[in-house]
C-alpha cells in the first residue's frame, strides 16, 4: 500500500451536489490528519484537521477509520469555489516529514 | 495575519547554476520546511529543519541541496548546481511545534531551469 493514496479524480458535480473523497494511508500509528485545498499552481491551504474520529466545519466534514486506515471528505453543497485539488495529509509519525497524497482534483460546474 | 512569505515568486536560471531561494518563516515557529511540486505532481517533503539543524531529508535531497538559517529570520535553500529536472514549484513551510502539527505555506517560488 502507498503512504497515502487518494481517489484519482477528476470529480465533475454540478453547483448544490454533495461529493465525498477517500482517503487510505499506511502507517497504523498515525495520529493527525489534515486535508489541504490547493488552487492551480498555488500553496496547499489548510482546510480541516482530523484528530479523531472525525471533524465538521460548515460544508465539510472529515471522517476517520482508524481500523480501515481510511478518511474521507464529504462537501455538502457544492459551489463553484470549491472547484479545486484535495490533498489528503499524513505526518510521519515520530518524524518530521509530512506526506502528502497526489490529490483529488473536483470541478464544481453551473 | 502572519504568514509565510517566498522571495523570488519566480527564478530563471542555466543549468550548472546555483540558485537561492528564500524564505521568512512565521516568527514564533520553530519548524521548517522545504518542498516542491513539479508540475502536474505531488508534493513532495525535500527536508525538515529545527534548532539550527536539518531534522529529517528525503531521498530527493541529495548533495547538491543545502538549507541554511543565517541570521534567525531568514530560511534558505541553495541547490549548487541546478539540473534541468529541479524545475517546480518550491514551497517553504513552517509549524509551532511540528511533528502532527498543521504546516503553514509560503506562496512558492517556481523555479525554471533552462
């Protein structure tokens, strides 16, 4: 298994729709996890940290599967602002590297 | 807001070169961070620094690569003589207290090696 393997993408909903991403990493011992929006050739911004077994902010809500090693991203509501790529993001337990997933790329359309 | 700030945006350069990139971490941070994105790619950890020294490097990180606090603002990365494949997007990073910590980036430098 990858260190952190995302869903390929593209996703192509349309404005209102609900998407969810997955996210599966191998390291058992992690204990954080984030997803990071990142614009076309721009920096990763955080968007929701994952310490346990889940976390919501609005539209988005994170869910975790410590047994399955597996995450998700549920967008509820779609707007074409979210149009954008989705890092799913493991620190290195004990370390100081953090590994990020090759991203989901979402395209919100009118 | 504080934030990570990048100085060049942009950076052009010969292959066989040596390039400098720069970096100003958050102020109250103590870890740091260099990665890069080629294009159409994953990002990808170079290296991790803290207390004056590099913490933890990947196997992209080879000798040509070097990382530098010189002054206790500045973050640098020097690539002595830059290949053609070093073209990307460079991003510095820093964080509070590492380790599960989030990271906070800088907007890049995109480096292109002619």
């Amino acid at each position: 298994r990858k260190e952190v393997e995302q869903d390929p993408g593209p996703f192509n909903v349309p404005e209102g729709a609900t998407v969810a991403f997955n996210c599966t990493y191998s390291n058992s011992a992690s204990q954080s996890f984030f997803w990071y929006r990142q614009d076309c050739r721009k920096e990763p911004k955080l968007l929701m940290s994952v310490y346990s077994s889940g976390n919501e902010d609005g539209r988005f809500t994170a869910q975790l599967n410590r047994a399955s090693q597996y995450i998700s991203l549920l967008i509820r509501d779609s707007k074409l602002s979210d149009s954008a790529t989705y890092l799913c993001v493991v620190p290195n337990t004990g370390g100081f590297k953090t590994i990020f997933g090759a991203g989901t790329r979402l395209f919100v359309k009118a | 807001e504080p934030e990570v700030t990048q100085t060049p945006s942009h950076q052009v350069t010969q292959m066989g070169q040596e390039v400098i990139l720069r970096c100003v971490p958050i102020s109250n941070h103590l870890y740091f961070y260099w990665y890069r994105q080629i294009l159409g790619q994953k990002v990808e950890f170079l290296v991790s620094f803290y207390n004056n020294e590099i913490s933890e490097k990947s196997e992209i990180f080879d000798d040509q690569f070097s990382v530098e606090r010189p002054d206790g603002s500045n973050f640098t990365l020097k690539i002595r003589s830059t290949k053609l494949e070093d073209s990307a997007m460079y991003f510095c990073a820093s964080s509070p207290l590492g380790g599960n910590e989030k990271l906070f980036f800088g907007s890049g430098t995109q480096l292109s090696v002619l």
